[in-house]
C-alpha cells in the first residue's frame, strides 16, 4: 500500500466520522425561529377536528428525531408550500435515514405523550436542537 491510498484511506475515515456527527444544528435553530415568526404557520391543536393542522407529536424523550419527521412531513402536507418547512422535513428525514445526528437516537418509530400545536411542535424542536448545540460547544 502507498503512501496516497493510506492518505486516501484516512481521509475517507475522517469524512465519514464527521459526517456521522452532522446535525444541523445551527441550520435547523435558525430555520425553526424562522416558523415560530411566521405566524401563518400558526393553528390551534384540535384533537377531534379534521383540521388541516390537527395536532403534531410531542416526542418522548429517544423518539425526537422520528417524530420531527413526522410532525414536518404533515406540516408539508397540509399548509401552503413553505421553503422553511420543506427545508426541515429533508433535514430530519436525512438524518433519520443516514444516521446523521448521532447525538439524538434514531428510532424509526414516533412515540409521544402529548401532541401539540404548531408552535409547540416547534418549539420542541428549538429545545431539543438547543441543548445539542450547548453540548458541541
């Protein structure tokens, strides 16, 4: 073995370990700030009611990262097209598939207690990202 496949061998490794740890972090607090501003976003939690917005899950601890994917794929389904929205719902689902994020487990299943409003939806992902990013820091 040379010198440059070594090199090249390394390299690669470092890529995927970084890679392993990519969450987003900084992209997704931004983008969700951006929501919780918009108050279009906006919908009251109607367990019962067939509302376009209904109620999104509030993850239990283990389960954020499914349900995130959960809660924008329905957020993209049922409100006007929302680039920020569209953005989130890709991030989640990437990580989800690739094991992006390994600082939130990757359940495949949505498990939740509670289910909550857009905003509390939301806000639930500014936490959850929140305190990822004091952990990096």
């Amino acid at each position: 073995m040379n010198a440059s496949m070594l090199s090249y061998i390394l390299l690669s490794c470092l890529l995927l370990s970084v890679q392993a740890q990519y969450c987003g972090v900084r992209e997704i607090i931004r983008y969700t700030q951006l929501l919780l501003d918009d108050s279009s976003v906006s919908c009251p939690c109607r367990q019962t009611a067939t509302s376009s917005c209904s109620c999104l899950p509030i993850p239990e601890s283990g389960h954020e990262l499914a349900c995130f994917v959960d809660g924008t794929k329905h957020l993209k389904e049922n409100t006007p097209f929302n680039r920020v929205i569209e953005r989130l719902s890709r991030t989640f689902q990437a990580q989800l598939d690739r094991s992006l994020c390994k600082r939130l487990a990757h359940s495949d299943q949505c498990q939740y207690e509670t289910k909550g409003n857009v905003k509390e939806f939301l806000k639930k992902i500014l936490t959850t990202y929140q305190k990822i990013e004091k952990f990096n820091a």
